[in-house]
C-alpha cells in the first residue's frame, strides 16, 4: 500500500505542476488556435551572442579567428596533373575538333547545294567522293548525328580531365 500511495502522490503533484504551467502560459499568450505555431520555437530559442573585439579579451577558452596565423594549417598542395596526360587529352581534344570542323563544312556545302548555290570548294569536284543516293536531308540528320556524337565524346574527355586534375588551361 505505501508504494501505491506514494505514486498517488506523485502523480497528482505533476497534474497540480502542469495545470500550474498550462495557466501561466495561457493568461500569458491566448491561442489562437489547437494546433501550434511553427514560429513559436524559432521564438523561444536564445538569441545568438555577437561578439565584438572588446568582448575577445574577457572570454574564456580559445577562440578561433579567421586570419589567425596559429590555428591555420598548412593548405595541402592537390597533386599536380600528369603533363604526359594533359598532352594527350590535348591531342585527343584537337583530333576531334578538326573531325567537327569538317562535318561543320560539309553541312555547309550540302545546304548550300540543296539551296542551289555553289560549293564551298576551291574547284568543287571532289575526285575522291562517290554519288550519293540518300536525300539531302537524310545526309544532313546523319551529318548532324554524327557531329553530336563527337561534342558528347570531347565533353566526356574534358570531364575525364577535369576529374583527374588537369586545369582546362592546360588543355588550350
């Protein structure tokens, strides 16, 4: 009987305490509604202490600082890329630039012959060149195509790169 006797007590006091509270913060803010505001615990935290330089003397511990030669650590240098590699990277971009370059002037030439313009060619026969029996338009898709093909390949070489280390300067 005195433990259930005790726990009587007890629990009647925390009821006596919550009502207690629950009245303070009633009379001290009416709600406006059951459920709570989302800004009301933004609004009970403490605000944040600003510290000024008269305040740096008094304070207790150690303080960081930016700019404290002290508490800095020395940077760590990442690894400088390979040369042999970025030379590499480089010749790879140049190759596939020049392949864009010339799909570039022959989608110029077959726009140009499909408008009935002359070709872009110094002579305009080309001896080493076959008839064609595709539409011109069916040529400039795959022309089209094909130079997507190679930008995709130069963005995933410079991707590569970059994830490497190489600077985009020293592949210029």
């Amino acid at each position: 009987m005195p433990r259930s006797l005790s726990f009587a007590i007890i629990l009647t006091f925390f009821a006596a305490f919550s009502a207690a509270a629950q009245s303070q913060d009633s009379s001290a803010a009416p709600p406006h509604s059951t459920s709570q505001d989302p800004a009301s615990p933004a609004e009970t935290k403490k605000p944040k202490k600003v510290w000024t330089n008269e305040d740096i003397p008094n304070a207790k511990g150690a303080i960081s600082v930016v700019g404290d030669t002290k508490n800095n650590s020395k940077p760590t240098a990442s690894k400088p890329a390979n040369a042999q590699y970025a030379a590499s990277v480089r010749k790879q971009l140049d190759k596939l630039q020049g392949q864009i370059a010339d799909i570039d002037k022959q989608l110029v030439d077959l726009k140009n012959f499909s408008a009935g313009e002359p070709s872009t060619t110094a002579s305009g026969v080309k001896l080493d060149k076959s008839y064609q029996r595709e539409p011109i338009e069916v040529q400039l898709r795959a022309l089209q195509d094909k130079k997507k093909d190679l930008e995709s390949k130069v963005d995933a070489l410079l991707d590569e790169a970059r994830k490497k280390g190489v600077d985009s300067s020293q592949l210029r």
